[in-house]
C-alpha cells in the first residue's frame, strides 16, 4: 500500500531504510531491487499430437504435454492431473518447479486401465510462483479410435452410440443435442479408422 493506502500495482520497486536515533542522528541503507507480485502467473498448455490414440500402432500412441509459463517469477511446483469422463481422478504428473521438456504419457491410469475411444479425457494445471501465487488451467485430451490388436484380429471399443428408446435409428439433434453430437463425433472418428482397415471384417457386437 502506497501513503494513502492504494494498492500498488506489480512491478519492480526500490526500497531503502532509514533509522533516527534519538540523539539527532540518523543513517540510511543502500537501497534494494523489490519485485512486487500479487497476481499468477500466465499459463498455457499445448498437447502433441492433437488427437491422442494409444492403441500400439506405432502413430500417436504416445502424448505431449508442453507447459507454457509466463511470468518474471520462477515457479515453485505445478501439478497436472487427468480426471476420466466422468471427473474421476484418472492420472497425474507433479513437480517441483517447471518440468524440462514435455510431460509424455502413455494414455493409462494409475492402475493401468487405458484411455476409452472417442471421448474428453479432462486435465487441471496449477502453477505456484515463488511468491506463492497460484495460476490454474483446464482444457481436455481427445482421444482418437483406439484399435486393439488381439492376435491375428483388431478390436474397436466405442461407448458412446446413442440410439433412440425402443428403436434402431440413431439419437437425433432435437431428441438430445448432446447424445448426438456425442455420437456424430464418434461416427466422425470411425469411419476413416474402418476405411484404414477396408481389408478385414467388420464384426458388430453390442448391447443396450
């Protein structure tokens, strides 16, 4: 606070002290550089590949996640967690200061469970600064069709189809806008995994 009690904004100060003695005399000290900070830092988070698909086949099977930090503080720690569709803790990665390079994951959870097709997979970044400030971030991981290779077969898990009650045709926008573009995306995302694989078999199997 300034002499009329105004916040002063951030930026850097000079501070100096100064002592009187009783006796009339009085002496000053050799000024200091003060960095004045109260706000968080600017974050930002850039994923590679843009659509994540960890199903072994040698394309995108692995995430980058790149942390981008703006600030004249130095951080102090940050964690990134990644919760499942449903918000549940899924994975986290954390820190002391800033990582070197990428943070790569492998698309599993704590106990190994891997990633589902064709979904969100929600992340939460929070930054400190060695001033004790706290920036956060969140944004979601898509993830691709995943084909699974069992032997001499390819398996695709989709959860997210949606039908409408009692019937064989597909959830329309005005029935549920939110079921169907859930299931336009998924669509979206299956038909260039199929054309990919125009060789083999297609087996459906399901249930509702």
């Amino acid at each position: 606070l300034d002499e009329e009690r105004n916040r002063l904004p951030d930026g850097q100060y000079t501070a100096s002290l100064e002592l009187e003695y009783q006796n009339g005399l009085s002496t000053v000290s050799q000024p200091v550089a003060v960095l004045l900070k109260t706000t968080g830092p600017k974050l930002g988070v850039r994923l590679q590949p843009p659509l994540f698909s960890p199903d072994a086949d040698g394309e995108a099977d692995s995430l980058s996640i790149f942390i981008d930090y703006d600030d004249p503080v130095p951080a102090a720690s940050y964690s990134f967690r990644i919760l499942d569709p449903e918000n549940q803790p899924f994975f986290e990665f954390q820190g002391s200061g800033l990582p070197a390079g990428a943070l790569v994951w492998d698309g599993r959870s704590y106990s190994g469970e891997l990633v589902q097709s064709a979904v969100d997979y929600p992340y939460l970044l929070s930054v400190r600064d060695l001033a004790g400030n706290i920036s956060r971030a969140s944004g979601g991981i898509p993830i691709d069709i995943l084909v699974v290779r069992e032997g001499e077969k390819l398996r695709i898990d989709v959860p997210y189809i949606h039908f409408e009650p009692w019937s064989a045709q597909l959830i329309s926008q005005k029935q549920n806008p939110v079921l169907h573009a859930q299931t336009r995306r998924t669509f979206d995302l299956l038909v260039p995994k199929l054309n990919k694989y125009s060789d083999y078999e297609v087996r459906i199997e399901g249930h509702a």
